[in-house]
C-alpha cells in the first residue's frame, strides 16, 4: 500500500491523543523522591490544560477506537478474502510496534536498576523483577501483573491481544457483517466489568469496526461537504461541552441527583458515541477534499515515541534527582513542563527517523516470506 493510503485527519488526531496521555502522566513529576500530588490544579498551565491534567487518560478509548477503523480499513476485506497471510500481518506488527518496545524496555530495566541499587524502590511502576522482565518482552505483562517497568505500555500488550483477535475474526467472520460487531462491542462492555482494561480494549477496537462500515457506507454515496462540516461541528461542540463539564460538573450532577453514577455514565457516553463520531467526522471530512490535516498529520508519526519514550523520560530524571541530587522543582514548575515535552518531541522525531523507520525496514526485508520482495514499510501502520 502506498503512502496515499494515509487518513492525514486521524494521523493528527492520534498525535494529539499521544500528548493527552503525556500531560495526564506528568503528575508522575511529583512523585520523585517519594514526594505526592496534593491537589492537581497546583499543576502548570492548569487553566489551559485541565481537561489532560483530570482527564487524559480517557484518550487512550481514541486509540483503540482508532487501531479498529484503520485495522478494518487496511487489513480487514484482505484478510478475509485471503490474500493477507498470518505471517505478513505480523511481520508488519512486529516490525513496527518491537524495535522501540525493546529498547524502552531495556532503558526502564537500567534506570530502575540503578534506583533499588542505591537502596531506593522502583518510580511509580514496581514489579521490576526478572519474569515480569520476560512478559514485557511478550507483550504479556498487563494480563499476569499489570503495571510493570514501562507502565503506561500496557495498552500496547492488550492491542497486540486484539490484532490477533481481529485476525481471526476477519478470517472467519465477514468484517462488513453489522450484527458480530454489535456483539463483540456489547462483549467488550460486559468485559470492562471483569477486566477494565481488557473491556475498553475490546470495546473500543471493534467499535472503529462499526465507524468503519459507516464511513465506508456514507463515503460510497459521495460526500457532501455542508453536511460533513455540520457533523464535525456538532463533534466539536459536544467536545466542548465535555470540556466544560470536567471543569464545572453540571451533568455529572445531575445524573447523581437521579441516583445515577453519573462520571461512570459520562465515560460510558464517551467511548460509546463521542470517540466513535469524532473518528468518523475526521474520516469524512478528509474525504471531502480539504488538505488542511495534511500539515499536521506528521504528529501521527511520532505517536508511538511519545507514549513509550514518556515515562522513561520522566524515569531519567527521578535517578538524576534521587542519586545525584538535583533540585525536583525545576522539574515541577511550567518552565519544567515545557522543557520536559520539547524534550520529548525531539527525542520522539529522532526515534521515528533513526530507529523505528530503520530497523522497521531491515526487520521487514528479513523476515519477508520472499525478501526480495519484501515491501518499504507502510507509513499508515498505526
């Protein structure tokens, strides 16, 4: 495929979810040393960025919404119609989501290493032993001991679960089919009361199944932009509105005045409604020819480094404070918070071109059924 098979719109909006994580995340900054986060308003730019600061980890439903459109627009008919093989879906998987994974890993490995050596406990994630060492190199480590070493990795080890579920889905299920999709999103929401992260896994991936069909059932009709630009506006507003909502509670409640659980019902009312239509608003709205997503779809590419490569940074600097004696509040304050993320992003931009593109490329050409056919890696692998 080549790089026009690309949906710039979802690739920005990715890159955005990755960095709504990473300020969700900074709240680690005030744990080195032992130390704790009093009250979450104390936290830089909180006026501006509140919404991430109380509640960036609900970006992580945009990702698994997400993986699920582009996983069934890409893969999903041709795996079905098999033309797709097992090995070349994973070889693909591997070699874009393994060469990063390993080194984070290795880094997370070092750095808490060199904290229990000097007599101190593991930063924010403990479980730093030599078989939770093994399950993070099989993508294993959230379904036997949860947070371990690179913590916030755990999505990743649930996606890898959920490819190979899709995969034979696809194989024996009609990915256009409506109805299994319906029922494996229901499955995914009984399941968030047995596993929560396993259930918004499931949840969310086969969701962007149905975003899927609607959008390739909407764009086969030809798009009509007035009305595409209503849909991502009426988003945008609920986006809003979701913002006020983290900042003043009026809906939250009232949902508890009727004995209702009312924030359980907001995120419940986010993955299931606003994540999917954003999705599918983005989708449509690149499909009615704007060229404005392309500027900003370089964000998609480093999405990946930013939500590995965070918590080693952060990881880094706990050991300078901890051994070596720096002052954590620099760290803390705003100065921090932007040096910090323009130190993220650079280092981002490095790995995708230096490590993850490389050794994506060279891990394709080797592990190819025929390597001298072997395909350039795919830039609209997510």
């Amino acid at each position: 495929m080549s790089d026009t098979k690309r949906l710039h719109a979802l690739d920005a909006a990715r890159g955005l979810a990755a960095l709504a994580v990473v300020i969700w995340h900074w709240q680690h900054m005030y744990l080195i040393g032992g130390g704790k986060l009093a009250d979450r308003s104390l936290q830089p730019f909180y006026a501006l960025l509140y919404p991430f600061y109380e509640a960036g980890w609900l970006a992580v439903e945009f990702f698994f919404t997400l993986s699920g459109f582009v996983f069934f627009w890409l893969y999903g008919e041709r795996i079905a119609a098999g033309t797709l093989s097992v090995r070349a879906f994973w070889v693909a998987r591997f070699s874009r989501l393994y060469p990063l994974h390993l080194v984070t890993l290795l880094a997370v490995a070092g750095l808490q290493g060199i904290l229990l050596a000097g007599g101190h406990q593991s930063f924010v994630y403990g479980g730093t032993t030599l078989p939770n060492f093994v399950l993070n190199l099989l993508f294993l480590q959230y379904f036997i001991h949860g947070w371990t070493f690179n913590g916030p990795e755990w999505s990743v080890g649930v996606e890898v679960l959920l490819y190979g579920l899709f995969f034979i889905y696809c194989r024996f299920i009609k990915p256009s089919w409506t109805i299994p999709l319906l029922v494996m999103v229901g499955l995914g929401f009984w399941l968030m009361w047995v596993d929560w992260g396993l259930g918004r896994g499931l949840l969310g991936f086969f969701a962007g199944g149905i975003v899927w069909l609607a959008w390739r059932a909407l764009s086969a009709r030809g798009l009509n932009p007035r009305w595409v630009g209503l849909l991502l506006a009426a988003v945008f507003a609920l986006w809003i509105v979701g913002v006020l909502e983290l900042g003043t509670h009026p809906i939250a409640g009232w949902l508890n005045s009727l004995g209702l659980q009312g924030w359980r019902w907001l995120e419940n009312t986010f993955r299931l409604v606003l994540v999917p239509l954003t999705v599918l608003a983005l989708a449509l709205h690149e499909g009615t020819g704007v060229t404005f997503w392309r500027h900003l779809s370089p964000l998609g590419d480093l999405t990946y480094a930013l939500y590995l490569l965070h918590f080693p940074l952060q990881l880094l600097i706990a050991v300078g404070v901890t051994l070596w004696g720096l002052p954590v509040e620099p760290f803390q304050s705003t100065l921090g918070l932007i040096g910090y993320l323009a130190t993220l992003i650079g280092l981002s931009i490095l790995s995708y071109h230096w490590l993850e593109r490389p050794a994506q490329t060279w891990l394709r050409s080797r592990l190819a059924a025929n390597p001298a056919k072997s395909p350039a890696p795919l830039r609209v692998d997510p």
